[in-house]
C-alpha cells in the first residue's frame, strides 16, 4: 500500500509539474480549450508561433491588440501560474471582439491572463517588465485609420513596447503581406502591410531582427484583395518576425 501510494504521490507532483510548465506542445493539445480555438488552429498554426517566441515558465508577456484571447490563453498555459500575461485591447478593439472575451472566461479558466484594457498613447507597459510582447495580425494597424479607429504615433507605440520589453525580451509579430515595396500604404484600404517595411520600421526603434518563419506563407494569395473578403479571409499570405531587445 505505501508502495501505491508513493506511486501516486509521484504521479501527482509530475502532473502539478506539467501544469506548473506547459510546453508548446502541451498548450495546443490542453483539454478544455474552446472549440472556436480549435477551429482556428488549422489556420494560425500556433505551434509555429510558440516555438519561435520560446516562453519560459513564470514570463511575463504583453498580447497587444491580443482580442478575443486565443494566443493569450496558450501563452497562459506555457507561462504557467507564476506567468502573466496582459491581454490588451483598446475601446475601438474591444467593440471589434464582441462576445469573444466574455466566452473565454465564462465558467472556465484560461491561465493567468490580466485584461489589459489601455489606449494607444498609454499601453501602460512600465520599463523593463516584460519578457516578451507580441501583436499578432494588428500590426498594419498603427497604420490604418478609420471614424472607429484612432490616429496612432507609430513611432511612440512601438517605442512603449520597446521600453516595456526587458533587455533580451521577444517582440513577434504576424501580419498580412502586401505588395512588395508598397510600405505602409496598404494598411488603409486591404489591411495588409509590406514585411521589408516592418522590418525597417521595427528595428528603426531599436530592436535587433532575430529569425522568422514561411510556415504561413502562401504564394496563391492575391495582394490586390483586402483580407476580410470571404475569398481570402483566414488563407491569406502571412509574414512571422522576431525580433529582440538588445
């Protein structure tokens, strides 16, 4: 009998274990995920996504623009409980995600996620608190404006982020691809945004491009069409950069 217990005792701890430190892994295949997010999977490939950003057990991350939640519920399962992750939106984003958020906390647990509600001018991301930030489709945004969406100082949002990430700390970013050598001028009207100028624009704050990943590429996208038409809607090409804080 103390033989089983001493089994199970040991099998407890391994699985207060594997909650404490979820791999990428673990995190896309956790039970209780929604079914939306499931869904979506086949699309985003957050696997990719995770890899790359190689959280660590207790970080801190900022999910900008981070909507309905899905990167911030697996970014909150690799963290674990002694992570955080701020998942922020804006007003005129919360008015885009609709019912998403409040699904996502209805009668389950999603992981330590902090809703992050904060305007342009101030993210609120203190100095050298976090160890990585991610804006995931949202970038070409701080380019776009609309009678609903604010005018944004490009330079000083991704200076605050800059500022916020710890020496070291992880800024990835997805985003839809435009035409080449079209800048930022497709951010209007197609939401889509030129990879080589956010690169430039990135690294123009001072942060030092790490890698990327083609796992979201797609050459039979068509630059011309805006990303919300059914035809392309969740298949268009997409871009994945990493980039770091020196």
């Amino acid at each position: 009998m103390k033989t089983i217990a001493a089994i199970l005792a040991s099998l407890l701890c391994l699985a207060g274990a594997l909650t404490q430190a979820a791999s990428p892994q673990e995190a896309v295949a956790a039970t209780g995920r929604l079914e939306a997010d499931i869904q979506r999977d086949a699309r985003s490939k957050p696997l990719v996504i995770l890899e790359l950003l190689d959280l660590q057990n207790g970080d801190k991350v900022a999910d900008i623009f981070g909507g309905g939640g899905y990167y911030s519920e697996l970014m909150a399962t690799v963290v674990g409980p002694e992570g955080e992750v701020l998942l922020h939106n804006n007003r005129a984003y919360r008015s885009f995600v609709g019912e998403a958020l409040t699904t996502r906390f209805a009668d389950r647990d999603p992981g330590r996620i902090t809703l992050h509600d904060r305007e342009v001018d101030d993210l609120g991301l203190g100095s050298d608190t976090l160890d990585a930030a991610v804006i995931i489709m949202s970038y070409h945004d701080l380019y776009h404006t609309a009678k609903d969406w604010p005018a944004i100082d490009s330079a000083d949002f991704l200076g605050q982020i800059f500022k916020g990430l710890k020496s070291g700390g992880r800024f990835l970013i997805v985003d839809h691809v435009a035409q080449p050598g079209s800048g930022n001028s497709a951010a209007q009207d197609l939401h889509r945004i030129d990879p080589e100028f956010a690169k430039k624009d990135i690294t123009s704050i001072g942060f030092r491009f790490v890698a990327g990943s083609e796992e979201l590429r797609n050459p039979q996208d068509d630059y011309n069409i805006m990303v919300f038409k059914p035809e392309v809607r969740g298949k268009t090409d997409r871009f994945v950069m990493l980039f770091e804080k020196p």
